[in-house]
C-alpha cells in the first residue's frame, strides 16, 4: 500500500501498521521520499537509511507473525544531532565534531524507542551546541519555517529541524532538547506540540550536553497523545499511562510578570481567546504577578546566566583554541561571556534558584498549572539576523526570555499550537507545570487540545 504520509501523526501511523493495511517497510519508503521530495536540505544533517530499512523490516516481520511490539511498532523517528546513534557521528550541529569518531552505541533514550520498534531515519540539524533559540546554523544551512507564506522565517531552535520536520510532516515525531525553551520555541513557531519533560525525567547517556542543570529532553510531535506515548517508550514502558483530565477539575494561574511584555497584539488575542474558551468549558483560570520571574533576569544581569557559565565550561578548549574560527561566531561571542562569570557568582545564582523556586512553589495552590503564552512573537523572518549580529542578539534575547523561565525552575511544560498571528505564522499556548508533575500537566493538555 502507497499512500502520503504527510503530516499524520503516531497515532494514526499506527492504527495502520497494526491493522495491516501499511507496511512498515513501505512507510519507510514513504518517509525518505517525502523528505527528498520536500526538498529543504537544512532539515537534516544525515539519513540513517540503512539502519531505517533493517528496523523497519524487522517491525515489518513481527507485525505480520502478529509478534508487534506495541503501539510504536515500525513508526518512523528522527533525532536532533546531539543523540548518539551507533555508527554515525554526533555532530552536534558543528563541523569542529564532524571528524570525531562515530558513536560506539546509542543514547539511552534511542535504544529505548529502538526497544518500542521505532524506526530511527536520521539525524536533525539545530543550531551550533545547541546555543541559541533561533536556530540559525551557518554550516549545514537553516531549515525553513514550512509555515511561512512570505519570506523565509525562523524555525526556532535550538531543534530546528525536529520542529521542521514535524511540522513540513516528513516524520510523525522528533526527539529534541530543552535548555532554555529549544524545544517548545519550535513547536511554537512550527505549529505543532513540544513537550518538554521534568529535567532528568530520562537519562541523558550519549546526549551532548550544554548545561547540564538545565538540559532536559522531550518530542515535538503533532498531538499531545503522541508525546504520552513516546514520553512512556522513552522511560521504557510498554503501555502509556493515559491520565485523563476534564477541564472542569483544571485550575491554571496566568502569571502576570515578564511573560507578555512586548508581546505582539495577535499574540496576546490569540491567548486570551483561547483562555477564554477554557474558562467557558468550565476551567478555573486566575492571573497573579510573580516578582521570582523578574528577579531571575535582574540575577542574570548581574551574575551571569547558568547556561552561559556551563556552556563555557564544556567548550572552554574550543573556545580559546583553534576550532573557534571554525564555529558559528555568534555562539563563541555568546559563549565567551561565560569566563567573565566567577565561580561565587555561579554558586551565588544556584542559591538564588533554590530560594526562587521555594518562593514560586509556595505561591501556587495544589495542582495548579501556569499557562502563558509560548513566546511574545511569531516567527520573524532570518534575513535581517544573518549579518546583523545586533539584532541577532536582540532577537534570541526576546525568543528565549519566556520560555528559560520554565528550565530555570525545573519545570516541565507543553507548548500547543493555537491558530495564527502575524503573517499567518502559529502561535504557541504554554502549559507548565512545577517538577515531576509530568503526568498531571500532560493530562492537563491532552483536555486543552481537546477543547481548542
């Protein structure tokens, strides 16, 4: 059987496979002619063909000897370049590693989804060490917003092309990482789901770090059920605990501080219509003002940021050596800010996160989630930022600024497609909630999809 592929999610994917009516090899055939016919060489740093082909005939045999795995059984999959995949080299979307030797075994969390049946096609381009929120890359190209109608925009990153390929619906489901909002910033922009997870909710074996007190994982994928299922393949469960929620036992607090300033209008109508509709189901929704969020950014303007000093930290030989010249002059000037932070500075702000999040933890009432929204903007075109480093620094300042306020204090969070905005382009609902309440908040979001 031949059929588009495109844009269908999991779940769909896999009613199919299980019923017999797909194959999985063909879908894997399906897969890599989508990606060649959608023909954006950005999205991808390299095709795992070989390996797809072998899983996907292997899937194709259990499913027939009625033998499946489960529900993830022969579904197509792709991976930021920061995961380790047996005999491919993680690049990290940098060329300074493009040299390194291919990797020994698979991260964690790709063995575990190899375990489910999933079949891995290829490796997604980002932006360089994962240090930025644009996803701009000089060295394997940008990816282009699959959403824009005008010029070419911004795919977000730092999971640039997981967000792409979601959303253009080559794959039905990417596995990104979250330091400072990269993967809810592309699922914002793209128009599709991004769940980043409680931090150290999976292991993070074989995943290039950038900081390590913030770095979570998570997929971006088309529909809050397909993150349930992938979240539970990827803590190797057989079976996803579907929590279900009704939006009637949902109370959400709107925190005031930070998030809308600057916002653009469209932004800001399109979240208080879709509060508004949440209200109307019947969900409890009440705004209040957290001074916390505003410390944090006066912290930083003072201290230094977490992610800037762990950054430096990690690449401290690159930066002051050779391979700088070979990098993305945008992330060593970022990342160089970080050996100006001093170690009573950086000791300093892990006390302040502490206190901080004791503060937010203490202001919410059981079980309430914050909802905001993803980020202030859509997705701006990449022209003006290629040469202007001003504006480049400016703009990932504003990307970035909503979403890091959820990874500075560990929380998990699912950004939600919620119609358009300026020039058409999505607009993102963010979900969060306080650490290790991932059942609940996805709970939660699965009832706000359905009423949206």
């Amino acid at each position: 059987m031949s059929l588009d592929i495109r844009g269908r999610s999991v779940a769909s994917l896999s009613a199919l496979l299980q019923s017999g009516a797909l194959d999985a090899v063909t879908l894997a055939k399906e897969t890599f002619a989508a990606i060649e016919a959608h023909g954006d060489p950005a999205i991808f740093t390299a095709l795992t063909e070989a390996r797809a082909y072998r899983e996907a005939e292997a899937a194709s045999k259990r499913i027939k000897a009625g033998r499946s795995l489960g529900l993830l059984d022969g579904i197509p999959i792709a991976w930021k370049d920061l995961f380790d995949m047996e005999g491919t080299v993680t690049t990290a979307g940098s060329i300074v590693l493009a040299g390194d030797p291919p990797a020994a075994r698979d991260a964690d969390v790709v063995a575990a989804l190899s375990a489910a049946g999933m079949v891995s096609v290829g490796r997604l381009n980002m932006s360089e060490f994962a240090f930025s929120g644009l996803g701009i890359n000089p060295h394997y190209g940008t990816p282009k917003n699959p959403k824009s109608t005008d010029v070419d925009r911004l795919p977000g990153g730092s999971s640039s092309g997981s967000g792409v390929a979601v959303a253009a619906g080559l794959v039905p489901v990417a596995i990104g990482t979250d330091t400072g909002g990269s993967i809810r910033i592309p699922a914002a922009f793209n128009g599709v789901v991004g769940y980043k997870a409680t931090r150290g909710r999976y292991s993070m074996a074989g995943v290039f770090p950038l900081a390590t007190s913030l770095d979570s994982l998570g997929p971006l994928c088309r529909t809050v059920k397909d993150a349930i299922w992938i979240d539970a393949a990827m803590r190797g469960r057989t079976v996803p605990a579907m929590t279900v929620a009704t939006l009637g036992d949902l109370r959400f607090v709107i925190p005031e501080t930070v998030f809308f300033d600057g916002a653009e209008p469209e932004v800001i109508e399109g979240f208080e219509a879709a509060v508004a509709a949440l209200e109307k189901a019947g969900a409890k929704v009440r705004r209040q003002t957290f001074p916390q969020f505003s410390a944090l950014f006066a912290l930083m303007a003072e201290r230094g940021a977490l992610v800037t000093a762990e950054a430096y930290a990690l690449h401290e030989a690159r930066l002051t050596g050779d391979a700088a010249a070979r990098m993305d002059r945008r992330v060593v000037a970022r990342a160089r800010l970080g050996e100006k932070i001093s170690m009573p500075d950086y000791i300093a702000t892990l006390a302040a996160r502490r206190r901080l999040t004791a503060e937010v933890e203490q202001a919410l009432a059981p079980g309430e989630l914050f909802l905001s929204p993803t980020l202030p903007h859509v997705a701006p075109p990449v022209a003006p930022l290629l040469e202007d480093d001003d504006a480049f620094v400016a703009m990932n300042a504003k990307t970035l600024r909503n979403t890091l306020i959820g990874n500075f204090f560990d929380w998990c969070g699912v950004s939600l497609p919620i119609g358009t905005g300026a020039a058409g382009m999505p607009v993102g609902l963010l979900l969060s909630g306080l650490a290790h309440q991932d059942e609940s908040l996805l709970a939660a979001a699965l009832a706000v999809e359905t009423a949206l």
